[in-house]
C-alpha cells in the first residue's frame, strides 16, 4: 500500500509539473514546441565510450607484459575473455563493448586512415 500511495503521489507531481511547463510555453507566444531540431550524436559518444574502454584494456595488457594487440585479437576472435587480464579491471571493462561494434570501428577507423 505504501508503494501505491508513492506512485500516486509521483504521477500527481509529474502531471502538475507538465501542466506548468506546457502553460509557460504557451504563455511564450506558442504551443511549446521548438523551433528548432536538435541533433543527438549517440554514435560519436559510442565510440568515444569504446575507446576510453580499449585504451584502458590496453594499458593493463601492457602493465602486465603482455603483447596487447595479440590478446585483443584473441579475444575478438573467440570471445574468451580470458585473453584479456583481470589488473584495473580490464576483462569487466572490456565484455561491455560489443564484438560487431568493436570491429566496425576499427574496420572504420582503419580504412579511413
């Protein structure tokens, strides 16, 4: 009953908050819509993200006297994350980043060089 009483009480104010912002809106000398479009670049911030993550298995690959780029390439290929070392937490890091994605990037990246 308490978690009722919570939901209720969230959709109230959510309800009350949106029919504030659409009245200040309106009140501006429109029906609250924008006048322009904004542009969301998920995939630049993707890749930035991929890339924080492989610099960091990287370094740790190095840290630890591995051949990074053999260990990585091993990893693709089988998907056994035991090619990559667990030191800051790299193998974690690095089941995050997609396999498919992680290849077009640097299939990307490679021929646009």
């Amino acid at each position: 009953l308490h978690l009722c009483n919570i939901a209720s009480s969230l959709f109230t104010d959510w309800k009350k908050s949106s029919i504030l912002k659409k009245n200040r809106n309106q009140q501006k000398g429109g029906a609250g819509v924008d006048d322009f479009t904004r542009k969301f670049d998920f995939v630049g911030e993707q890749d930035a993200e991929i890339h924080r993550i492989m610099l960091t298995v990287y370094q740790a690959l190095e840290e630890k006297g591995y051949n990074p780029v053999n260990q990585i390439v091993g990893y693709i290929l089988s998907e056994d994350p035991t090619y990559i070392t667990n030191h800051h937490q790299a193998r974690t890091l690095i089941r995050k980043v997609d396999r498919d994605e992680l290849l077009q990037i640097l299939v990307r990246n490679y021929l646009s060089k």
